[in-house]
C-alpha cells in the first residue's frame, strides 16, 4: 500500500472537489482519497500492484483538472521550506490575480450600472441615451461596456462550460450558463428593437428596452469575483500560523568541508556532516553532540522552560536554541527527517484531513449543481405552461442559476480548520486530525500528567511582602 500527494490544478469551488474524489475512488486498486480545495492537493493511498502514478493522474485529467505527483518534484531535495514556499507564492499569486480582475470588473460595472439603471433612479444621463429613439444607443453602449468584464472574467466561462462538456458540472457552470443566458438574451433583445424601429413597431421597442439583461450578466460576474478574491485572502492566509513554524527553523547552518567552516543554507546540510553551534544560535537540524558542551533551550518543542545541558553523545533537535556554551554535533536527521519537518507535516496533514462535517459539504455540493439545473429547467417549463412568455421563463431560470452558486460551502470548514490547527501549533499543541478538532468540543475535562505545563513556562514575580514594618513596598523595590 502506498500514500502519495498530488499537487491539483483548475479546482474553483466544492462541487470539483467532489467530482474528482468520485473520479479517482472509482479506480481499481485506489483505498483511500482526500482532495483539499484549500492547498489544491491530493492524497491517495493506492495498491502499486493494481493502480499506478500515471493512472490517477489521467483520470483527473480525463474530467476536466490537472494533476502532478509531488513525490517526483521532491525526489531531488528534502526540503520542506522550498515546498512550502512555492504553496504560498501560488496563494498569493491567485489573490493578487483575482483582486485585479475585481478592481477591473467594478471600474467598468460602475458607468454601466449608470446608465442602466439611471433613468429609474431619476438620476441626470446625457441627452444621447434618453428617449425611446435613443434606447439602442443605450444599449449598445452597454453591450461594449459588458464584453470587457465577460472577457475579464472568461475563467467562469472556461471551468464552467468545459465541466459542462466533461458531465462534471461545478459551481463555475452556474455562473457561466446565468451570465451567458443573460448577455444573449441581452443581444436577442437588441435585435427586437432593431427590428422594431425598421418597421415602425415602437411599442416592441419600448418592451425589449425594458428587458436587457447586459448589467445583470455584469453584475453577476462581478459579485462572484468578490466571493472568488475573499476565498484567495483567505487560502494565502490560513497558514500563516504554520508558516511560522517553518520560519523557526534556522535559514543557514555552519558547517566543517573540506577542512574549514562553511556558512551554507540550512536546507543543503547532508547526513554525517559536522555542525558548529555558538551561544545564541538555532540548531538547524537533528543530530549528536562530537566536541563540546551548551545548555540547550527546548521549549519550542518539549515545553521544557530550563535550558538542558548537552554533552558529547547527547542528541539535539532543530529547532532548538543553544543559550550558552559552544559545541559541535553530527547531522543525523536532514530535511523531511527532521523533528520540526515532522511537526510541521502532522500539522499540514490536519489541517488538510476532512472532519465529519466537511465530508458532509463534500456530498451535498457534489450533487448540488445537477439539482440546481433541473430546478431551473423545471422553473422554465412551469411558467411557460402557466402561460408566460418565454422571455419572461427564461429570466425566472437565470434568476435560479444565479442565486444558487453557495462556493463557499465546500471552503468554510476546511478554512476552519486550517486556521484552528495552525493557531494550536503556534501554542505548541498539536491537533492530530481534523475528526479529533471537530470532537474537541465535547471535552468537559482535560487531565495533565505530572509534567504537563499549565503556566507560561517562565518565572515571575507574583506577590512581594516586605517582612521590616518601617519599609514600604515602593521604598524597598528602589
């Protein structure tokens, strides 16, 4: 049996989660999945002897999204850092991407709302879009103004439609079928009353001036977008908690080559390779004290507050700080192997681990999407038999579409418990998965054992009592 991550691409919203778990725990061979929205990864434990790499890879591919083994990436460097890095600069790049897309889209909805809705609100328009002889200067200008958002914000159209033709619909599919329906519709209309001034029809003019859907298609890609960046803040932000605890690891190490000290960055140190630590410096990795001694402090990871004296022989730990003395040690655990790679991957894996209700979410939002189509094919077909217009049914199902996108019901949970098992980890407490968070809060009573540490780990002051009558408490501590 074997367990290995895959780094997934083109994932928008809950539902292409759902769909590529069902894809891959269809494989022969596949025991376990689970998909995070939030890191966009992958873990699956698979027989090798019946499914292999390739395998997974194709059936992601085959529904729509890209997918790459991280183990091949990671094959020519352990090292945590590097991996952790390229997660962020990705988070920060899609939110960065995202809020110029939404500066961009509001600059453009913002005259097109103007003079769309400006006569309704009594609100002064230029001469040129007022009148019924004017309504198809109005709306062409805002068709011109629309094309540029609707291009802006082509990924809607892009995962949606290409979900569509893949039988996986997700939330993207939605928002591209309400917008596209509602621009269409828009151009329809502009052919009416085209058609209406050539023939001297002004009363077909005046009820197609009535029914452009231009701002709406706007506005719906736009408010999406709003949802779209808050997610991006939220994924570059999530793990800032666990970041730190990358960043207690020391960045360079010192180190003996070729018979003279080498300062070398923290992640190159190689196994059996001889480390020198000075008072005041962080171990950068595990290994065994050869030459020296120092008084080591392990709070960072025992909660022990009182340096530990290390010798010749005794094991230290990244990434503990060494207060005073000076020794050198033989690097045994390097990269990954490390304690503190350790932590931080048990870490990351809760935060990435499906609690009882996020699996919940998952089930629901896989079948939402369909559902949420047949009501709006269901909608159409009522009104037009109750003796509605077509035009009017067709409306009554984008309203449908568009009102239904909830992308965030697959995210919430998964935010959740990224921020409560990095927040723990900065405490120095460790979640082991994200089912053992979500029953925490049944606990009624927490038992420590003799060497659980319930105060702050430091010494202070409390009380000062002053045993001389004729000497103050101020008088005594100047």
């Amino acid at each position: 049996m074997k367990s290995e991550k895959f780094n997934i691409t083109g994932m928008t919203c809950a539902a292409c989660q759902a769909n590529i778990t069902r894809r891959i725990q269809k494989l022969d061979g596949v025991k376990n999945v689970n998909v995070s929205l939030l890191t966009n990864q992958m873990s699956v434990t698979y027989e090798e002897s019946v499914v292999n790499t390739d395998k997974i890879i194709n059936a992601v591919k085959e529904i729509g999204y890209g997918a790459a083994s991280l183990q091949s990436r990671e094959k020519g460097s352990s090292d945590f850092r590097s991996e952790w890095q390229t997660r962020k600069k990705l988070a920060e790049d899609n939110q960065e991407g995202m809020k110029r897309r939404l500066f961009t889209s509001i600059i453009l909805l913002i005259p097109l709302m103007y003079i769309a809705m400006g006569h309704m609100l009594s609100l002064p328009l230029p001469g040129f879009f007022n009148g019924t002889e004017n309504v198809l200067i109005s709306a062409f200008t805002q068709l011109l103004i629309t094309l540029p958002i609707v291009v802006i914000n082509r990924k809607f159209n892009q995962s949606g439609f290409k979900a569509l033709s893949k039988r996986t619909p997700n939330m993207d599919s939605l928002v591209a079928i309400g917008s596209s329906a509602s621009l269409l519709y828009g151009i329809f209309a502009m052919y009416r009353m085209a058609y209406g001034f050539g023939h001297g029809d002004i009363a077909l003019v005046d009820q197609y001036s009535h029914e452009l859907y231009f701002e709406s298609c706007a506005m719906i890609l736009t408010l999406v977008t709003v949802g779209k960046y808050l997610e991006a803040r939220s994924k570059s932000k999530t793990s800032d908690a666990l970041g730190k605890l990358v960043d207690l690891a020391p960045k360079t190490a010192a180190v003996i080559r070729n018979g003279s000290e080498q300062i070398i960055p923290a992640e190159q140190v190689a196994a059996d390779d001889i480390v020198i630590i000075k008072p005041g410096e962080s171990i950068p990795v595990d290994g065994v004290v050869t030459e020296g001694y120092g008084y080591v402090d392990q709070s960072a990871i025992t909660g022990e507050s009182i340096p530990v004296e290390k010798n010749v022989g005794d094991t230290v730990i990244s990434p503990t700080i060494n207060k005073n003395g000076a020794f050198r040690f033989r690097a045994s655990k390097v990269g990954n192997d490390t304690t503190l790679a350790q932590i931080i991957r048990l870490v990351d894996e809760a935060g990435n681990s499906k609690a009882p209700i996020a699996r919940l979410a998952d089930r629901i939002s896989g079948i939402f999407v369909p559902i949420v189509m047949a009501i709006a094919v269901l909608t159409t077909t009522v009104w037009l038999l109750a003796g509605q217009s077509f035009e009017f049914s067709l409306s009554c199902a984008i309203a449908v579409l568009v009102i239904s996108c909830p992308c965030a019901l697959g995210l919430a949970t998964p935010v959740a418990i990224m921020v409560g098992t990095g927040k723990a980890a900065e405490y120095g407490i460790l979640v082991k998965s994200a089912e053992s968070l979500e029953n925490l809060h049944s606990v009624d009573t927490v038992v420590l054992d003799k060497t659980g540490t319930i105060t702050s780990g430091h010494p202070s002051v409390t009380d000062i009592i002053v045993l001389d009558p004729r000497v103050d408490e101020r008088e005594f501590l100047s």
